[in-house]
C-alpha cells in the first residue's frame, strides 16, 4: 500500500499512547475482542492470524494470535501484504480483520487469498464499522476514512500493485448488510452477520478525539446499546461477521 512507513509509524505511536492513557478506550475494546474470539471454534486446527494488528492489542485476549501488518513494529510476528499471505495452504484456522476490510480496495482478491489459506472449516472473522441512520453522521463528519456510501466497490479478483491507500467505511454493511452486491460473496457462506449498537464506542472519541463521558458510565451506556441493538439499522455502529468457504 502507498501509505509511508514514517506515517504509519507515526500513526501507531500516536495510538499506543492514547491506548495507555484511556482506560476507558481499553475497556470498550475489551467488548470487541470478546466478540471476536467468542466467534473462534477451538476445535479446528491451524493457526489464528490477524490481518492488520496495529498495536497488537488483541494478544491481550488471544495470546496465541499471530499479529501481522504492513509496517514492523514491536508488537507484530509477521510483516506481510493481506493480498499476500506468507502461509502455506490450508494452515490456518481463523484469519481475524479488526476495522480493516474497509481498507481492501478488492475485497475479492483478498477472499481468494483467504481461501487459499484458511484449513477446511476456518473462518474469516470480521469486525467492522456499521452504517445506520445514527452512526452514518459520525463516521461521515468525524472520522477521517471516507464511508464512501455511493462508491463503486471494485469486484476484481486481483490487486496489482503498487496499491494505494483505500478505506470506505461502509463497504462491510453495503456487502453483507444491504446485499447491494447479489451472490457475494461467491463461494463463501456467511456463518454469522451482526449488527449492534455501539454509543459507547462512539461517545468515547476514540483515539482521536476526548471521551463525552466518564468511565463509570460505562456498563450504563453498554446497557442502553444492548437494547437499542434490536433496531440496528437505525441505532448500529458496528457488526461482526463470520464466514467460511464452502
């Protein structure tokens, strides 16, 4: 990807000081990573890789995990390209993507790559932002990636490089969601897609920007996401998803 190392790292510092600094930040990415690892089955053999680790946060709750990503850094195993996984086929049982399909420009490509690697049974689990009528604003107006809603999603089967830099944030509800794209994806089958309310997430700031309220509001907060949950398409900011080839 076009993206410098200098930004990139740049980037990741800026992050890892924020991750120290926020405990309420940690606390809400303690939620995600929960929801991630609950969707990984133990019994199917291979290894478990994370596809853009960052700060390599999700150690914490699946010290296994080979982190990977695009620049080095302490905290990863692998620096590798996800259009070009450095695993031989069929010995991986889960490929785990945390806020990064929406930067694959050719979610196709990267799908055959996954296939070729993923052990009979693996899955590709997901965590990705969600669009709805109350986080559309938020992810449009405060969020610097684009959500890119009307964009054309490119359906080639490969990603030459160089590869730029790419991130739409609505191409996971657009797919899986709103289906805008029928038959896809083709051989795969979506084992589990949901959506789910996220205030607690979006009222924190983030890394980028101040909390809008105390940590001990939290599990309140969390609370009120449950319920609104049931009316994500209206009130969702995140989903999971969970696939397999067929």
């Amino acid at each position: 990807m076009n993206v410098s190392r200098t930004q990139h790292q740049v980037e990741m510092d800026r992050n890892r000081v924020v991750w120290q600094r926020k405990p309420l930040l940690r606390e809400i990415y303690a939620g995600f990573y929960r929801r991630i690892v609950s969707r990984i089955d133990p019994a199917v053999p291979g290894c478990v890789v994370e596809i853009g680790s960052g700060i390599g946060n999700l150690k914490t709750h699946l010290p296994s995990a080979i982190g990977t990503d695009l620049f080095p850094n302490p905290c990863l195993d692998l620096v590798c390209d996800a259009y070009e996984l450095p695993f031989r086929e069929a010995t991986v049982s889960h490929l785990i993507l945390f806020d990064v399909f929406h930067h694959l420009r050719a979610p196709n490509a990267f799908l055959r790559e996954a296939r070729r690697v993923l052990v009979r049974g693996g899955r590709l689990i997901l965590l990705e932002p969600y669009v709805s009528w109350c986080s559309r604003p938020v992810y449009a107006l405060l969020h610097r990636e684009p959500v890119a809603w009307r964009a054309p999603i490119d359906a080639a089967q490969d990603c030459p490089r160089p590869r730029d830099y790419y991130a739409a944030q609505g191409n996971a509800t657009r797919l899986f969601f709103r289906r805008e794209t029928p038959g896809w994806p083709a051989g795969w089958t979506v084992v589990h897609a949901e959506a789910f309310a996220s205030f607690s997430y979006l009222l924190s700031g983030g890394f980028s920007r101040p909390a809008v309220y105390p940590a001990a509001f939290l599990p309140f907060i969390e609370r009120v996401d449950a319920g609104l949950s049931s009316w994500s398409r209206s009130f969702g900011a995140h989903c999971r998803v969970a696939l397999q080839p067929k």
